[in-house]
C-alpha cells in the first residue's frame, strides 16, 4: 500500500511540474503540497524509506516520449526545492527552523531517513552543554574560510602550541568521523566531533590569529580551518545553526 501510494504521488508531482503547474501562493488545485507531504510522511512513519532523486528520475521516464514535458534536470531541480521546503514547514516546530535548515544544507535530496538521522543527531547534541561553544566555533571556521582556497594544509607552517595541537587533533579523528559520516552514523561522528575538535579549536581561536601579514602561514591556517569547516558541515551546516536550538515548547499550549 505504501509503495503504491508514494508512485501515484510522484507521479502526479513529475507530470503536473514537468508541464509547469506548480503551486503559487496559496493556489493549489492538485493538492501537490498534499502529495508530497504524504510521500515525507511514508518515509519518516511509514514502512519504507524514500529516495527521491530515483523517484523523480523514474517518474519522468515513464513519460518518455512526452513532448511537453520538461527535461528531467528541470523536473528534479523544481521538485527538490518544493520537498526541501514541504520538509522544513513538516519539522521545524518539532526540531527548530535552523536544526532542519543545516541539515537540509548538508543533505544530497535522496534518502529522507537520511536526512532524518542528521536532523535528530544535531537535536540531540542541542542539548549538550558544549553545544553553544561548539556552534560559535564552527561558525567562525565556515565564515572565516568560505571565500578562500581549498587544500591540505602544510604542517611544516604550523606554530606550536594552539595551532599545531588543533591540527593533530584533527589528524587523529578526521577519517572517523568521515567514516561515520558516510556510514550515515551521525550522532557518532558528532559525539567525536564535541569530544575532540570542541576544546583544541576553541583554544586555537583564543590564541591564534588567523589573518597575519605572512601570506604562507595566513593561507596555511585558512586551509586547516576550511578542512576542518568542511568535515563537520558533511553532517550539517553549523553556520545556519542559532547557539540555542529553536524548538517550540511543547509545554505551551496554543
């Protein structure tokens, strides 16, 4: 049942989007706001997981030979940006706007247990102590780095102490919590996250400073920054995270 269920739905979303009857407003006459929130909801509650980027791929070549429809990259991109924002309007009382936004950020738009693992590993670390410290680092990683060059860094340029030890540290976890990021183990990779980069990388932004005269040592720092910025936002975007979760209190009646 829920199999065929999650079929028809895309396939009406495909074939309505392919000919660019996509909702406006609050004008919906097919319901596809409904139809796609029906396919979310299968994937989070129900019996089946939900790749949406074959969904859609599968869908549209059951149109094949459909001369109004339009290309498949078109269908896709316009579908990912209507489910993103049906999955953010679904989630963000139970888990805050900006837990559900960096997780969006992070996700491929294929599997939504998927995403639903990085959403409920960030909320969790939400409530760790070192979740406030942690967020305000990482953002300044990601801001400090987002314009500049990617590449490994060179420990040869590294200073001793904050600097050289951030960079060991790192060194050390770097390939787990890659691992247990692909292996879609989250909340591991960021328990190994907190645990190991939160004290090193504080330390480093109170006793380093980044942007020096010396291009070498200026950009070598950037570089061992934006590795670090990189590998945490592969489970989500710290940078779209508020230092307090935004949960609705369910204690509050409305």
């Amino acid at each position: 049942g829920a199999v065929v269920a999650v079929a028809d739905r895309i396939d009406t979303l495909v074939g309505c989007f392919g000919i660019g009857l996509v909702p406006s407003g609050s004008a919906d006459p097919f319901a596809l706001r409904r139809a796609a929130l029906g396919i979310i909801r299968v994937a989070l509650e129900g019996p089946i997981d939900v790749d949406l980027q074959q969904l859609i791929d599968e869908a549209h070549a059951a149109y094949t030979g459909d001369a109004e429809l339009a290309p498949v990259d078109e269908v896709r991109a316009s579908l990912d940006d209507f489910f993103r924002g049906r999955i953010r309007a679904m989630l963000k009382d139970e888990y805050g706007g900006d837990v559900v936004d960096a997780c969006l950020g992070a996700w491929d738009g294929t599997s939504l247990r998927d995403l639903r693992s990085r959403i409920e590993a960030v909320s969790e670390l939400g409530t760790a102590p070192e979740f406030e410290a942690l967020t305000v680092a990482f953002k300044r990683a990601f801001n400090i780095t987002k314009n500049s060059e990617r590449g490994p860094f060179d420990s040869a340029l590294l200073e001793a102490g904050a600097e050289s030890a951030l960079a060991e540290r790192f060194g050390t976890v770097r390939d787990q919590i890659r691992t247990a990021t692909g292996e879609r183990r989250y909340a591991d990779a960021l328990k190994l996250v907190a645990k190991e980069l939160g004290a090193p990388i504080d330390r480093f932004f109170e006793e380093v400073f980044v942007m020096v005269d010396d291009t070498g040592i200026r950009e070598n720092r950037l570089r061992l920054l934006g590795e670090i910025a990189d590998t945490v936002n592969g489970i989500a975007h710290f940078h779209q995270l508020g230092t307090k979760l935004q949960r609705s209190d369910p204690s509050v009646s409305a």
